[in-house]
C-alpha cells in the first residue's frame, strides 16, 4: 500500500512543491502526524499544549523521509535520489528558506529551541543506508544503525523540552535503541516481505543455528500460500516448523540483549521534572517505554514466535497505558 507521503509528491515533491504559510504549514504537519499509525499517537495529552506543534513538527520530517526510502514501487536509486532531496530542502530550511511545507513548519521549532542541524541528517544517513545495507553481521551493527535511525529523535525531544546535556542525552539513546530494536523482533516477518530487510544479527542467528536466507525464503512462499501474519492457529507451514526452534532461541536473546536497555533508559525519568514541558515530556517518554516493553513482553508470551503473528497491543491496552502514564505524570 503506497503511504500517503507518497501520493503527495506530486503536490509536494521535487518537480513541485505548493506554497504553503506557517499556519497551513502547521496544520498539514499535525494532520499527517494524526493520521498514520504508530504504537502510540506521538503527539498526545499528556503533551503541553505549547509543545503539540513542535513534536507533530519533528514527527512530519521523519515521516516523510522514512516513506522516501521505504517506497515499495521506487528501485533503491530513486529512492536515493528522493532522499538527497529531502537533504537538499533541509539545506534550505537551515539557510532560513524553507519551501516544503514541513520544513516551513519545522523551521520555527527549529529556531525556537536552537535545534543543530546533526540530528536531522543522523536520520536521513539512516534512510540512506537502508538503500544498500539490508542484512547485519553482528550486534554491533545494528546498534550502530539504531544510533543514527532512532536515537535522534530522543535528542531532538530533549531539545524540546530545554535539555542539550550528555547525560540526559544517553538515557534518551538507550530508550531510543531499545524501541527500535522492539519494533524489529515485532516485525521481522514485515521486513522480510516489504523491504527484504533482515535486521537479526547474523552471528546471533548462527549462534542458534538459523539460517536467515532460509528464513527469509520460508516466510516469502508461506506469504504466497496464505496470509498468516495475525493468525497464530492457522495451521503452520513445514517451513516455519522446521526453523521455528532455532527462530525462537534467536529472538530470545535478542529480546533479552533489549530489555537491559530499556532499564537504563528509565533513569531518565528523574531527570525531566521541574523544567519546560518536564513533566508533561517525563509523561510521553514513559508511554514510549512502557509501550516498547509491552511489546517485549507480549513476543515472551507467544513464546518469540513473531514469523506468525506479529504482537500488537490492543485497544485496551493502549488506553491502560496511557492512564499509567498520566497518574504518573500527576503525581510527579
């Protein structure tokens, strides 16, 4: 399914591109924000009010860039191409000409909070890399990918909320690298499919004997028989039985490798009171743990069987946390 980034392109792309002033600007950037999935709305009431527009800001750039490098109908060149555009318009919007609606947006939060530059293109060198880099060897790898595709957006939350120190800024990478590294054990059997992307470490997988060629191959042809993504009782593939064992012993420790990190990353709860947005920032970054830990959570109790069904919270479950997150936050 084409995201709605990319239907736009001819309205807001590299051959055309509407004018659109700061309040339109702001309004299309809070609509695209509203609209896409995530496990949890990133802009939400545990938010100051002052602070909605800025993250819905943030959210808009990275949306758009990741939809650029993950558009199914585009080869990786294009792709390329459409991503060293995204970084030319950041050019512009940080020599105070910003012409894509979201970075006319983007430019007041920019300017407001002194956000550097760094950030911004930490993400798009992890959009670029997707583009040629679609297998990892080693752990170290993908925590090094997780460094520039997720641990930005942590420090440009903190720029938000009026902290620039290192210590606050290393308690937001290891909340950062642990969410991403949820979202892959979440959606190993997605990436396979839709991107030929295979994030489990090949030394982890050896270590367990799964071979992740065989894998990816066996989640392709169980794809082209039936559609068993949310359906753990389907009856399982000779495919998928064979490497389910060594599957499960992989994610395992991949899952135990992650918590330690969401554990660190807690500590920065304490280091978010008293200051602009702190408490209402603390609220939002303990909705993202707690979240990312559920996901973790429900891969232990389908016993780390994510080729089959892919672990979702629910409604309800959602709703509970967002309530745990704001008694919190009420409650310092």
């Amino acid at each position: 399914m084409t995201s709605a980034v990319i239907e736009q392109l001819a309205t807001f792309g590299p051959e055309h591109c509407d004018v659109l002033d700061y309040e339109q600007a702001d309004a299309y950037a809070r609509d695209l924000t509203a609209t896409h999935y995530e496990n949890f709305s990133v802009v939400s009431r545990l938010l100051p009010t002052a602070l909605r527009s800025h993250f819905a800001h943030v959210y808009a750039f990275c949306r758009w860039a990741d939809d650029l490098g993950d558009d199914p109908r585009n080869p990786p060149q294009q792709r390329l191409k459409l991503l060293d555009w995204w970084r030319q318009e950041l050019d512009r919007c940080y020599d105070a000409k910003p012409r894509h609606p979201v970075y006319v947006a983007l430019r007041r939060t920019i300017e407001q909070f002194d956000i550097p530059r760094q950030p911004f293109d930490d993400l798009i060198d992890a959009f670029v890399q997707d583009q040629t880099v679609i297998r990892y060897e080693t752990w170290e790898q993908v925590l090094d990918y997780c460094r520039r595709s997720a641990d930005p957006v942590g420090r440009l939350v903190l720029y938000m909320l009026g902290h620039r120190d290192q210590q606050r800024q290393r308690f937001s990478d290891a909340t950062c690298t642990a969410l991403q590294l949820a979202n892959f054990w979440q959606d190993v059997r997605r990436d396979v499919l839709e991107r030929d992307r295979i994030y489990i470490p090949r030394q982890v997988a050896d270590k367990h004997q799964l071979d992740l060629e065989l894998m990816a191959k066996i989640i392709r042809l169980d794809a082209g028989t039936a559609d068993r993504a949310s359906c753990a009782a389907c009856p399982m593939s000779a495919g998928l039985h064979a490497i389910l064992p060594a599957y499960r012993a992989t994610l395992r420790e991949l899952v135990e490798r992650t918590w330690p990190l969401f554990a660190e990353g807690r500590q920065l709860w304490l280091l978010l009171d008293g200051t602009s947005g702190g408490s209402g920032g603390k609220g939002q970054i303990r909705l993202f743990t707690w979240g990312g830990e559920s996901i973790l959570r429900l891969i232990e109790r389908q016993n780390y069987d994510t080729l089959r069904t892919r672990p979702r919270l629910s409604r309800g479950a959602k709703l509970m946390l967002v309530m745990r997150a704001m008694l919190g936050t009420w409650a310092g």
